[in-house]
C-alpha cells in the first residue's frame, strides 16, 4: 500500500489535457503566423474589409495582436500539457481571448476565423471537464 492515496483515480479521460495542450500548441503557432502575415503583409488581407479597419484598430494592429495571443497560447498549451493549474487557467482565458479575437476578425478571413473558434471551443472544453484528472 502506498504512503499517498487519492481518492480520485485517473481515467482515460485524462488523454483530453494532453490533446487540449498539443490543440493549444497548433492553434498558438497558426495563430501567430495569421499574425505575422497581417503585420508584414497587411493589403492581403484588404479584402473583405472596410478601409483596412478592423473595429478601431487596422490590419497591422491586429496581427499584432493574434502574434501575441499565438506566442502566450503556445506557452499555456505546454504548461497544460505538464498538468500545471496554470496551463489550464490561463488556457481557458487565453482560448476565450482567441475566440473573441477571431470573431472580429472575421470578414478578412473567414475560414481561418471559424477554424480557430472551433478550436477554442475545444480546448475550453477539455481543459475544464477533465482539468482536475491532469494534476493527480
């Protein structure tokens, strides 16, 4: 018998936090390159859209932000994938950032935008139903 026991067993279920962290690790780095094309490249993505503006800010403005959004989603993901309550934390919120951020940005890239919303939508799913599994 073991010194420490849990009373939570670990299922198969905990596999979703390590899908949740590599979805995170591939949503960050395709979201980065959105972002860096919209940065280095900004009249590709002119189409679609009203004056180069997304909202209030333009098209550069923007790339920066799905470049940073992409670096920090890269980070979680890694730290999720090591069972850290950081990594999942900070996954949920940045995955909501993601989502938020891709439907504004969806007249300039539609197919790309509801791929990267469906992504957050499952990585907010698995880090939060089996979350608690990755720690024991």
């Amino acid at each position: 018998m073991s010194a420490t026991t849990t009373n939570e067993e670990v299922t198969g279920w905990v596999g979703w936090i390590s899908f949740a962290g590599i979805l995170m690790i591939m949503l960050g780095g395709l979201q980065a390159v959105v972002g860096l094309g919209a940065i280095l490249e900004d009249d590709y993505w002119i189409e679609g859209v009203r004056d180069g503006q997304m909202l209030v800010l333009d098209l550069t403005q923007w790339g920066w932000v799905h470049l940073i959004l992409g670096v920090l989603v890269v980070i979680a993901g890694l730290s999720a994938m090591a069972g850290h309550f950081f990594g999942r934390t900070v996954g949920v919120l940045l995955a909501l950032g993601v989502a938020f951020a891709n439907l504004t940005y969806l007249r300039a890239t539609p197919v790309w935008s509801v791929i990267a919303i469906t992504m957050s939508v499952l990585i907010i799913w698995a880090l939060t139903v089996h979350g608690r599994e990755a720690q024991a």
